[in-house]
C-alpha cells in the first residue's frame, strides 16, 4: 500500500471529474482545482451526475455516494489545491503551452512531497513536464473516458523518473480501482490512444466528408470485425470535447486536416451542446439509443 492519501486533480471537465470521483470513491481526499468558476460549477454538476450512476446501475447505496462526494473538495486557488498534496494528477486541455505553463506553477507551489503525474492524451509527456522541478517524482497516469468501466491506467518512464516514482504510482492505481499498464519506452499516446486516435480520426473524417452516416458506419464495423461497439458510438463514449482538443492541438501545429476536424467538431457538436453521450446527444441520442434496438445491424427496412 502507498502513503498516498491526499490527491489534486487539476481539471474538472469530463476527464478530470471523472478521475476525481473515481480516486474519491476509493477512499483518497481529493482536491478538484479548475482556474474557472464556470468549471468547478461544471465539475460538481458531473460528480452529481456520476452519483446517480453508480446508484442506479453499479449498486452503490446513497450512503457510499454521500462519503464520495465528502471526500472531495474543490478550488480555483492552486496554491490552495497543492498546500497537502501527496500526488497531483493533470489532465487540462490538450495544448502544449497550457500544460507547460501549468506544470511551471506547480512546480513553484507544490511541497516536496508530491509527486507529478500528467494525462496528457496525445502530447509527448517529456515535453509537457520539461521544465518540472523534481524530474525524478514526474510520471504519467493515462486515463480512459468511463474509467469505472475501462479501468486501465497507464504508466509511462519519462526522461528523469525514478524506479520508485514509477512503482509507487503503478501501486496507487490499483488503490483506485485500476488495472496498471506499465510503459517503459515513452510513446506519445501510450499504448491505448496510439491504436485509438488513428481510429477515431478516420471515423471522424468519413463522418466530416459525409461518406456514410454514423448508423452505417457502425454497422459496417460491427458485423465485419464482429464487434460490441461502433465507432461513431465509440466517439460519444469518448466526448466531443475530447476529440476536439486533441484535433485542435494537433491542427494548431500546422496539420491542415486536423484544423479543419477541429471546426467541424466545434461547429457540428459542440457549439450546439451536443458532446456525446454524457449530455444526452451526439452521433446518436440518449437515453435509448438507436444501436441498442434489436435490429439495428441488421434493420428490416
């Protein structure tokens, strides 16, 4: 067991509200720091939201949510979400000098004692954490979208990480509830997203140039590859505002069509609330979506 008990999240969008109720749930006090109001608002509502989950589909009683929700604390003050900091997890949009600028910050204000974890998606994890002032106690924690359900963490050697940060963090991700995926040789995208994007931006792109609708598109995947999940259904799995920073980061580094995926994602979905499976709309609707029917592979019409 790790000393761990005292965790920072910085970020309180999808990602971040996830990773924050699932490391509360787990017994650990958790600091949810966002540098805007609107997004602790947004964090809270999420952690509402994800307690009438648990209770109604994974058997959680009102009491377990309630000591969840104790658990946590939030603030739009950094100095105050590091001050008892035993392990801080980031995970603020994907753009490089966001990242870097944050990680300065909490480099100047956190104690001694904690210890760095980025989960960056898609970025380069040395390049995010280059100028940290403790190299050594630097790391990742990659998390997925839904992490109750795909509970796997990923955690990758960067320049400088000691052999004991790296231990110490794989043992803290099974204290929350995680499978570890140990990462040796850094790979931006790790293990997971460097087979994923590839796979979600050409499913995008099809979808963007109006080669088929999402239900065809899914239908092909899934009865060709015999699979539980599609890909449009997997992108709102995954969240519109996800994909869109990841197109966003890498068009705003010159990449012409991922600018363009950016505009399309922001335009289409976002713009117009519609971010995937946690707010009710996407490719699809929710609740009761379309490829749940009993013959949506293979309609009679």
């Amino acid at each position: 067991m790790t000393s761990i008990k005292n965790v920072t999240t910085a970020g309180a969008g999808v990602m971040g509200s996830q990773v924050s109720w699932m490391t509360a749930w787990h017994g650990k006090n958790v600091t949810v720091y966002d540098a805007f109001e609107d997004g602790i608002k947004k964090g809270k509502a999420f952690h509402d939201t994800y307690g009438k989950h648990f209770m109604e589909k994974r058997g959680a009683t009102e009491a377990e949510v309630n000591a969840t929700k104790a658990r946590l604390r939030y603030t739009t003050d950094l100095k105050d979400a590091l001050k008892d900091a035993d392990l801080i997890i980031e995970q603020v949009p994907e753009n490089m000098e966001i990242k870097k600028e944050l990680w300065k910050q909490i480099s100047e204000l956190a104690p001694q004692k904690t210890i760095f974890c980025t989960n960056t998606s898609s970025l380069l994890p040395s390049e995010v954490m280059k100028n940290v002032d403790r190299p050594e106690r630097s790391t990742t924690l990659h998390f997925c979208v839904n992490v109750w359900e795909a509970n796997v963490g990923e955690i990758m050697m960067i320049s400088g990480t000691s052999q004991a940060t790296f231990d110490t963090v794989c043992e803290f991700a099974k204290e929350i509830g995680l499978v570890p995926i140990p990462i040796h040789q850094e790979q931006p995208g790790y293990v997971l997203n460097s087979l994923l994007i590839p796979f979600a931006v050409a499913a995008l792109q099809l979808l963007q140039k109006g080669v088929c609708t999402p239900q065809y598109l899914d239908r092909t995947w899934r009865i060709c590859m015999e699979g539980k999940i599609g890909p449009a259904q997997m992108i709102d799995k995954m969240g519109m505002n996800v994909c869109y920073h990841i197109a966003k980061g890498q068009g705003d580094a010159g990449n012409k069509e991922m600018a363009a995926l950016a505009e399309y994602l922001k335009t289409e979905f976002i713009d117009k609330g519609k971010t995937g499976l946690l707010a009710g709309e996407g490719y699809y609707t929710y609740p009761n979506p379309e490829f749940e029917k009993t013959d949506f592979l293979y309609p009679k019409n």
